[in-house]
C-alpha cells in the first residue's frame, strides 16, 4: 500500500531530478497499477494451487529489486520500468493474504478480518504521507525508498519464517498442491462466466479507482498547487483520509458480519456517500477553511473504506476451491481502475485545459467526473445479490 501511494507527496522531487511532464509522472504512478492487475489472474491461480509462502515470497522479492531500480533511476522510462517490476511483484499480496484467511477461519469471521488485513495495510499509506515528506526533505527520496527496500526484504524473510499452512478445521477448499493447471483454468472460465463476478467487479474498478487516483497522485497537486498548502499540511490531510479509510474497513466488516448482516446494502449506502463527498469536493473553493478541506477528505476515507466488503461478498458466491480466483478478478478490476483512472484523468484534464493544467477549474472538473463514475458505481451495486452466509444465517433464524 506504501508503495501504490507514494508519489503524491513527492512528486514535486520527482520532476526536479528526473525531468518529465505530468503525462509522464502520471505514467510513472499508473505504471504500479498495471502490472499490478496483470498479474493477478496468474497469482490466484498460482495461489490456488501452491501454498501461499512460497508463491508470496518469490513474488515479494521480485517487487524488491523494482525497489531499488526505482530508487536509482535517472529516467523517467527507468522509474516506469521499476514500478512495473515492483507492482507485478505485490500482484498476489492482499489476495494471498485472503486466501490464507479463507483456509484458517470460519466465514463468519472473513469480513471482519479482511477489514482488518486492509487496514493494518493502509499503515503503508499513512507512511506515504507526512512520514515521507519528512523523511525526504531529510534524507532524499532516493535514500529513502532504499532504506524502505530493506524493511521490505525484512518483512518478507519474516513472514517465511513464521508462516504456517494450516487448514482450519471445517475448510472444504483442497490442499493447493492437488489442483491441476487444467482445473484452474476451467475455474477461470467458469468464474468469468458467473454475472455477479462482474457486477461486484466493475463497481469495484470505479471505488478504488478514484480512491487510488485522489490518494495515490491527484490529492497532492490538488492540495499544494492549487488550495496552496505546504507540502506538510497536504500530507497530514491525506493522513487523514487514510485514517478514514483505516477506521472504516474493519468497522465495515465488523457491522457487516455481526450487526447488519448485510454486504449489499451498506455498499451501497457507502458508495452513495462517496459520490457526495466527491461533489462536496468540487465545490469547495480557493481559500476555504482548512477544516473544511480536512473534513471532507475524512469523509472520503471513511466512504472508501469499505473496500474488504466486496471480496467478502463476491467470496461467499463463490465455491471454495475458486475462491482465490474469483478474488484476483475482482482485484484485477480494482487495480486496472487505479491505472486508467489515474492516467485518465491526467490526460482527460490535459485535454480539456491544455493551458492550465493545474488549477482550480481542472480539479473541479476532475472530481465531477469521479462523482459521475461513482453514481454508475452504485447502479452496479445495487443489481448484485445478497451472499450465500447471509441468505443462510436469515433462512436458519426463519
């Protein structure tokens, strides 16, 4: 998560000692997200038929040495070819993380616990924030994104050592290692197939595509170049929108598995809220009190934290052993969202406002846009279905 939302605040850094365009940085940015969702259909198959260590750990060392070409290039094409190295390299991170919670717990514990993995994740994210601003206007941004490889090489050789693969008892999925390559694929097709895949999918490239382009990029122009905020004040403002998402992911899941009991319906009501504070956002003029901008990015963190929702949802419609599949589809939509929506709108703005690309008028169309997309989110949404533990739990209390 560090690694996805790491140029916002640094971007300034970036353009002074390797020189490109905002074309370019957004490239540079989009680049993590594209290999990213690359890889995810051949990490859930690979996860679904190996034990999670091993395909975890050869993928996380992969991404480490795009780490450190990252932190010594000199072009901006070098800088691209490492955040593809490295965005390829966490392909199977959140989902393998999943899939060990689907082998190890009962159902009734995913959300909570998936929102749980999301937020001790975003840690990352609020690293990427006022820690990092600081740590390079000390150290350089090269320095620090090296020193960042090493705990990275830490937290990897430490999650070899103390990861066991156990089945939790009363797990139907079978042991990774006896699914064949042609059964995989068959659960591909057959997840492909399945409509709710896409519904659940599709709403997802939109929810964390705009999240991944506002945090991750936009945010920082945004808040230093155009409401003119010092780089400091624009990072502790994105904290807080992290921390929203922080807050709301395990809050979500704990509501969804233990009070409502619902996936549905609170997806929708968040999404719904999203699309406000997007429009809230747009409106919100030069000058306006500090916070007011604060709570409003607040809002939007807590609106999009709701993220594990959908992969609890689209997990309990789908059979065990196709599990880690089906959520590397829905994670592959997720990510390519972050890709287009971050490029896109760079490019969409450098269209339309070809002379002033960063301003006021630029941003508050951009929000528009992702206001518009968010509304389509909530017309997908609305057309899944309720999942299976909790059509179950209602039929057993009946």
């Amino acid at each position: 998560m560090f690694y996805r939302s790491a140029i916002a605040v640094i971007t300034t850094d970036l353009m002074r000692d390797v020189p490109m365009d905002l074309g370019a940085l957004g490239f540079v940015s989009a680049a993590f997200f594209y290999s990213y969702a690359l890889f995810q259909i051949p990490s859930g198959v690979l996860l679904d038929r190996f034990s999670p260590v091993r395909v975890m750990a050869a993928f996380f060392l992969a991404a480490l040495a795009g780490v450190v070409l990252f932190a010594v290039a000199e072009s901006w094409a070098v800088m691209v070819l490492g955040r593809l190295l490295t965005g390829a390299g966490m392909a199977c991170g959140f989902i393998g993380a999943l899939k060990i919670l689907s082998m190890q717990f009962s159902p009734n514990r995913f959300a909570t616990l998936s929102g749980i993995v999301v937020s001790v994740g975003n840690a990352g994210i609020v690293f990427a924030t006022t820690p990092l601003v600081l740590w390079t206007q000390g150290l350089g941004w090269r320095t620090t994104f090296l020193l960042v490889g090493l705990f990275h090489l830490a937290v990897t050789m430490s999650f070899v050592l103390a990861f066991r693969d156990e089945r939790g008892a009363g797990q139907g999925a079978p042991a990774p290692e006896t699914a064949g390559g042609g059964d995989a694929l068959g659960g591909l097709r057959m997840v492909l197939k399945d409509g709710q895949v896409w519904l659940i999918s599709l709403a997802a490239f939109i929810r964390y595509g705009v999240l991944a382009a506002v945090q991750g990029l936009w945010a920082g122009p945004y808040l230093m170049d155009v409401m003119g905020y010092s780089p400091v004040t624009a990072g502790n403002l994105l904290f807080l929108l992290t921390l929203g998402v922080i807050i709301g992911n395990p809050a979500s899941g704990f509501l969804s598995d233990h009070v409502f009991r619902r996936r549905k319906g609170i997806m929708i009501v968040a999404l719904a809220g999203y699309a406000l504070t997007l429009a809230a956002l747009a409106h919100v003029p030069i000058g306006a009190p500090l916070w007011l901008v604060a709570l409003f990015f607040a809002a939007f963190g807590i609106f999009a934290g709701t993220g594990s929702l959908p992969y609890a949802h689209l997990k309990e419609l789908t059979p065990p052993e196709r599990a880690a599949t089906a959520l590397t589809v829905l994670n592959f939509s997720a990510v390519v969202g972050a890709g287009v929506f971050m490029q896109g709108l760079g490019l969409l703005i450098k269209a339309l406002f070809p002379a002033s690309t960063v301003s006021h008028e630029s941003f508050r169309v951009m929000f528009l846009v992702c206001t518009g997309a968010m509304l389509a989110g909530v017309v997908l949404y609305a057309f899944t279905r309720e999942s299976l533990t909790v059509r179950v739990a209602e039929g057993r209390e009946r």
